[in-house]
C-alpha cells in the first residue's frame, strides 16, 4: 500500500509541476520572399489578451537571435542570463529569476490572442496569435538518467510570419 501511496504522489508531483511551470518560445518570422524565410529583427511585440489588455512583452536580441520575455520587469531574465556564463552570483541570480518566470509564464500565456508589433518602420497593431501547448513527459521527471529525467516544464510557442515588404501579417498579403 505504502508502494502504491509514493508512487501516487511522485507522479502527482510530476504532474502538478508540469503544469504548473512553463517557458515560451516566441519566432517572428518575415516570410518577403518564400525562398529565403529570416527572423525579423528587431522586433517588439505586446502581448494581448482577448480584451486588449497586456499580458507580456517581447523584444528580440540580435546578439543570439532569439525573442526575450522583457515586461514585466520582475520576469526578465535575460539580462542575467548573459551575465550567468562568467559569475556564479548570476548564475544564483538567473536560476531564482527563471523559477520565478517559469511559475509565471502558464498563469497567462493561454490567454493571448494577439499582438501588437513593431519592427523597424513597421508597426501592425492586432496580429492574431494561437498559442501551441507542448506538456513534458510529467511521467518521467523522477528517472535518474541525464537525457530522461528533470523538472517536467510545458513549452508553449508562438511562431507570426509577417511580410516586412509590405508591413503586414503573411495571411494579409496572400492576394485574394
């Protein structure tokens, strides 16, 4: 009985932390020319909800091509993170942040729905957004080998495809 009570709460536990910790990838991609599909850089993005409130927002960095939670300032850890590969107070600093951020990122993401974006000259106020959801293998976090095991977090993605050419989202350029 006692097996079958631990073995209930370590998979309990999986579960419960897999859905209760996140983190988000979010791709901006300028699909101008089909043949040659790049990340827009630089881009800004606002996270909206279904009433225009915000929820979050992203700016890219250059440096490493990839778009970074900034707002609110509490869940930015990227400016840490940069710091976190030659300090190991960053590297405490950075793991706080990211527990912290983790937590947050499932308590909103589900509600986006749209964005506003800027890049450059370009500003499209209310691009469509569909969350993916991608939930960890919660049934595994307790297996003991490196490629298996860990903390179960939920990935969520977020890939927009604008035509920088023509400022707009890439199903507002298809010609109807």
């Amino acid at each position: 009985m006692l097996v079958v009570v631990a073995a209930a709460a370590v998979l309990g536990y999986g579960y419960w932390f897999g859905a209760t910790h996140g983190a988000v990838y979010i791709s901006v991609l300028d699909v101008s020319d089909r043949n040659h599909i790049v990340d827009l850089q630089p881009v800004g993005l606002t996270l909206l909800d279904r009433s225009d409130h915000t929820l979050a927002k992203a700016q890219s960095d250059a440096r490493y091509g990839t778009i970074v939670l900034t707002s609110p300032p509490q869940y930015d850890c990227h400016e840490i993170e940069s710091r976190a590969l030659v300090s190991t107070e960053a590297r405490q600093l950075w793991a706080e942040c990211f527990a912290r951020q983790s937590r947050w990122v499932p308590t909103w993401i589900r509600n986006v729905r749209a964005a506003a974006l800027e890049s450059k000259d370009c500003r499209i106020e209310r691009v469509p957004i569909t969350v993916h959801e991608y939930p960890d293998t919660w049934w595994l976090w307790w297996v003991p080998l490196r490629h298996i095991g860990g903390k179960p977090y939920t990935s969520f993605s977020i890939r927009i495809e604008i035509t920088s050419t023509q400022c707009s989202t890439a199903a507002a350029a298809v010609p109807r």
